[in-house]
C-alpha cells in the first residue's frame, strides 16, 4: 500500500450571515475533494477512478464478487478454487457461540467497529473469521450524534457515535447479498427504543442473506434511553421474549457493564429463551476539555473501550459464565490471542474483537492463528478443552 501523506488541517469556519445547512453542505464539499485525493492515493488510484468509482485496473477477486453481488440478482459466483492453507488450517478451533450457532473458530469482530464488513474485506480475508457482526441496526435510519464522536483515552477511546445507519430495511437490501458474497456468517447487531423496534428490525431483516444470528443491543450507553433495557431484568427479558416469538434464528443479548446487577440481567435473558449472551458492551465515561471547561464529546458521556477494560470484561464474563448455562461471548478490549484466552478460561465460548482492529485490521486473523498455534503447542484436541478452564471446580 503506497504511502498516504498527512493531509493539511483546514479550517473551515461556519458563515454566520448564511443558514448553518448552506455553510455546512459547502464545508463538506470541500472535504469531499479532499477525500477523493487521498483515496486516491491510498488505493494507489488516480482522481478519475476514484471519482467514477471504478477502476482503471483489473478488479480483485473478492471485488468482483461483491460487484455481481450487487448488479444481479442471481446468487453470488462460487468459484472452485484449490484449497488456501492457513495457520489454522487442520487445527479445530470449532465452537457453539449461542445455543444452535456452530462456528468455525471462536473469533468475532464487535458490532460498531467492523462496518458491515465489507469495509474491511478488501483488507483482510473475512472468510476466515468465526463470523461478523454489524454496526447496530435500528427501524428508520439514524443521523447519529454530534460531533465529537471519539475520545482517544490512555488504553482506550471513549465513543459516542449514536448508532448511526440507514435502518433496517437499507441494510437488508444494500448488504445482504454482499454478505453471502463474503462466506461469512453475519450477527445482526440490533438497537431500539421500545420492544417494538426489536421485532421490527428483526422483522425486516428476515431472510437476508448470510445471517446467522441476532444481538439485541440493550445497552447502548450513548444513546437517550439506550441503556434501559440492558439495566433492567424484566426488562431484557421481555426484550428477549418478543425476539424470539419472532424469528427461529438464535438471539444473543448484549449485556451492559453499567447495570446496577449484571449477573440478575444475564440470569433473566436466559429464562427468557436468550441463547447466548455477549459480555460485555462499553463501559459509560468521560473526558473534559480542560480548555474549553466542556466534554470533549457532543453528548458528554460515551462508551470507553479498548484494553482499558478489559479486567472489567474478564470478571463479568467470569460472573455470567457460571450464573448461567448458555454459551457467553466475551468482549472487551482483546487484542491477540492471549487476551482471547484469558476470556474463553473465564468461561467464554467465543470472543469479539472491536477497538483494535481500527489499529490493525489484522488483529483477529493474528488472534486465531494464535489460538491455532496455541492448540498445537498444547497438544490439546481442539480449543473448546480452555473454555472455561479458571472456573471454580466443582
């Protein structure tokens, strides 16, 4: 990749005498040339491709996938191919991420920070991934919240993005097909403000191509409201219980740090018919600007994540795991492979990796041929022998 040269700050100051629209739409007119610029010489293209957004070079083969996918309405081009061997290759790492959700390794990216990954799988083979989940999925679509969104913090950032996407029925028709181009399974991330907003977006999204599995969202700590759910044990139970009158795929609730009893929460979502749990979402913060004597972020709080809580997220997984008998995602500023040991030792059947993929896209590829060469070193039969190995015996 041709090196991307550090773009020029340019301020771009709001016209008081104009309407805060027109200055805006000009403001960013000025950054979308910018963009094509340094697209341009990200992707080693020249402004015309990146303007007609075609290439003037031959297409990849996953582009060209992605591309039929979206012109057609025929199924996606499965080429016979010789088999690719990886580091994992012949190791098993299979596992069950939630009561009748069979994976090909336990290593999931998190909802919010992979896209709809197709962002990411002209970066990385996608393929190779236990599955994918998608930024957060709501009934209409949402602008999302106002600037500032991120917060960088020792070990971590704090974000209040505000579930920004194009609603349930755009994503269902925009990426479906492109998701059964990747080969990938997919977990839909979903976010609402009442019980009906569950339904309806799994509603919506019934169908589409390449999911596998819904995660309710019930704890979103930078939206109004959005953590009312997942603080709540009634609450998230009857969330759940309307989910799953809904749809026949398996559906995993996201549980909150911030709940006052998260164990009780964990506990209720079962009893519900959750069949898996994801522990844990972000952990609600802040930053001031000690300049302006105002929050660096537009909604004040946010959600911190990254390797700053991840002792919070490995005691929570320990917690759940052993208060109930369905399969536990862990989640919470992972990195590599012995990040994602300590949580699949604390009980966790898989593991989710956010925040340090916008470091390295890379990271969990690298975190399942860690896990693979773990397996072979120990000599173990396949990686479910470490799930749950720190739990309290008897």
């Amino acid at each position: 990749m041709p090196f991307r040269r550090e773009r020029k700050k340019v301020e771009r100051p709001i016209d008081v005498s104009r309407s805060i629209e027109e200055s805006l739409e000009e403001a960013a007119a000025g950054e979308e040339e910018e963009d094509v610029v340094d697209l341009a010489d990200l992707d080693d293209a020249s402004a015309k491709e990146v303007v007609a957004a075609e290439p003037e070079h031959p297409a990849s083969d996953l582009g060209i996938r992605l591309r039929d996918a979206l012109t057609t309405d025929a199924p996606p081009r499965v080429e016979a191919r010789p088999p690719v061997r990886h580091p994992e290759t012949d190791v098993d790492l299979a596992v069950d991420a939630a009561r009748g959700l069979r994976l090909r390794n336990p290593v999931l990216t998190a909802s919010g920070t992979f896209g709809q990954g197709i962002e990411y799988a002209e970066l990385i083979d996608v393929s190779r991934l236990g599955a994918i989940v998608n930024k957060g999925t709501t009934p209409v679509a949402r602008p999302g919240n106002p600037q500032y969104r991120i917060a960088e913090t020792p070990s971590g950032i704090l974000n209040s993005i505000g579930l920004e996407n194009p609603g349930a029925t755009e994503v269902a028709r925009k990426y479906g097909k492109q998701w059964a181009a990747l080969g990938v399974p997919v977990i839909v991330n979903v976010a609402g403000y009442s019980v009906d907003d569950y339904v309806y977006v799994v509603a919506e999204m019934a169908g589409t191509p390449g999911v596998v599995a819904f995660e309710l969202n019930v704890s979103c700590p930078n939206v109004k409201g959005g953590m009312l759910f997942g603080c709540d044990p009634g609450l998230a139970a009857e969330v759940t219980r309307a989910v799953k009158a809904e749809t026949d795929l398996p559906v995993i609730v996201k549980l909150t740090p911030n709940a006052p009893d998260v164990v009780a929460v964990a506990r209720a979502c079962e009893e519900a018919g959750a069949d898996g749990l994801t522990a844990i979402n972000t952990v609600l913060g802040m930053r001031i600007d000690t300049a302006r004597r105002r929050p660096i972020l537009g909604t004040g709080s946010g959600g911190l994540s990254g390797p700053a809580i991840r002792p919070i997220a490995v005691h929570i997984t320990y917690q759940v795991a052993q208060a109930v008998t369905i399969p536990v995602i862990g989640a919470g500023g992972i990195t590599s492979a012995e990040d994602a040991l300590e949580f699949l030792m604390a009980g966790a059947a898989a593991v989710q990796i956010g925040t340090a993929t916008f470091a390295d896209p890379l990271a969990p590829l690298k975190t399942i041929e860690g896990l693979a060469a773990y397996v072979r070193e120990q000599r173990l039969g396949s990686i479910r022998e470490v799930i749950g190995a720190a739990l309290p015996r008897g």
